[in-house]
C-alpha cells in the first residue's frame, strides 16, 4: 500500500477511575515516563500519554460524574479498552467510507496541527474508532499533536519496545471484522476458527469471536518487550492479576511477547 494512502494503528486510549495510580503501575511495569498530559474539560476528563516507541497508549478518567468515560466504565463494570484511534492520509475517504456503511459521526474536528474523525460506537460495536490526520505526520516519528510537541524525547525502548495490536472480542466477530475493515479500506484474512484479522500498515486488529457473553470489548493489547518474565514479576508486585504471559490493567490484557 502506498504510503500516500496509509491507515496505521497510532493510539490506543483505556479508562480508569483512578488516573494517578494507573501512571504509577504502567510507568513502572513498560518502564516509561508520561509524555504528555491534559484536563479535557470539553470532554469531563483528564489524561496521560505514553509514547511506546512510535505508538501511544492513552489513560483517560472522568473528572465529573455523566460523562462518557463515565458511562463507559459504569456501563462495562471497568472492563474493555475506550477507544482504538488510527493515524491515516485522508480522514475525508475515511468519512465517506463510514457515510456509505451507514455509521455515525459523533464528533469532528479540524484544527492547526490535525483533524480527527470519532465514529459512533453503538455502531462500530466493541469501543469507539477514531480516525486522525496530523500535519507534518505521514513519518511515524514526526508530529503527532496529541502527544505533545517533545513526545520523541519520551521514547525508551530499554522495557517495552512495541504496540503489535489490538484483539477485539464479539460474538459476532465476522461481522464486525467485516464491518472495520471497510472502514480501514483493508481486506480481512481468516485464519482458525472463529479468528479475523485485519493487517493495517502499521498494527493488526484481531476479531475473536465469543459465544458465551454478549459483551462487545477492546480485550487485549498486544506487545514486544525486553524481559516477559521480569515485566511479570513487575505487574504481580504491583498487585495486577498475572498469568503466563499477560496481566491485567486499566481493563484490558496486555499480552507480552519477548526474548525472555
């Protein structure tokens, strides 16, 4: 795909009610310090930033009761991943994608450093999608407005080297893999059963279908890191549930692949 028409997984936004203590846990456990933080008034929250390496992870969390984020984690008891934001060239055909599928816009915005596209997520099911444009941004370590304008100096890959992608879990996984990747303008490819993915130029989607709950999430969020079992060790002195090769924060599984 030519880099003039590229759809990169670029953020990735979890909700929390307790924002400080979720930068204490994760900046110990991905060894990574905040590259930028806000109060989003517009909004009824606050957040931080981690840039791991040229991807972000997003903590947002409610500062007055009735908000989105709020809803959100009342609505699904803390659990799932708030929204999967996309990098891409043209937020315009991505707007004109989700017009044909008949999905919603629920928020717009085009501004000096970038323009953003939110889509609603009652109808995207699972978490909300954003896509966004920064200028000066087509390199994955260029302007990325969100972050801040020194994000790149926050960059330690020494813990935590990559975001790989996200796994959406849906008892209607097919559907909604089919559904995302006509919003993405990419192809779906079906492996095991039950499993979809979606290969974007930078990052994958995986659909994975499940057939005892109705609940639509963000589940897991897929990463390389230094050590698995020392980042284990961190998570389980930290008090997170750990397992093999995952544990659990902010609501979501963080699934670590690595040399150890």
């Amino acid at each position: 795909m030519a880099a003039t028409d590229y759809v990169r997984l670029r953020q990735i936004c979890l909700a929390t009610s307790n924002i400080r203590k979720a930068e204490a846990t994760l900046s110990t456990i991905l060894g990574l310090k905040v590259c930028h933080r806000a109060r989003l008034p517009q909004f009824g929250l606050e957040n931080i930033m981690f840039a791991v390496n040229s991807v972000f992870l997003e903590i947002v969390a409610p500062v007055e009761a009735g908000t989105a984020v709020d809803r959100f984690l009342t609505r699904n008891h803390g659990r799932g991943g708030y929204m999967a934001i996309f990098d891409c060239a043209d937020v315009a055909k991505h707007r004109a994608l989700a017009t044909a599928a008949g999905i919603d816009a629920i928020f717009e915005r085009k501004g000096e450093k970038a323009e953003l596209l939110q889509l609603n997520p009652r109808q995207t099911g699972a978490t909300m999608m954003e896509f966004d444009h920064h200028y000066g941004g087509d390199d994955l370590f260029g302007a990325y407005g969100w972050a801040g304008e020194d994000w790149q100096d926050f960059i330690d890959t020494g813990t935590t080297r990559d975001i790989l992608g996200i796994e959406i879990s849906s008892p209607k996984a097919g559907l909604r893999a089919a559904l995302w990747a006509g919003l993405c303008d990419r192809p779906v490819s079906v492996g095991e059963p039950g499993i979809a993915e979606i290969r974007l130029d930078y990052g994958t989607i995986t659909f994975r279908q499940t057939d005892n709950t109705p609940a639509e999430l963000l589940r897991a969020i897929d990463l390389t890191v230094i050590d698995r079992r020392q980042m284990l060790r961190a998570a389980e002195k930290a008090g997170l549930a750990v397992s093999d090769s995952s544990f659990d924060c902010c609501g979501v599984e963080f699934r670590l692949y690595g040399v150890a």
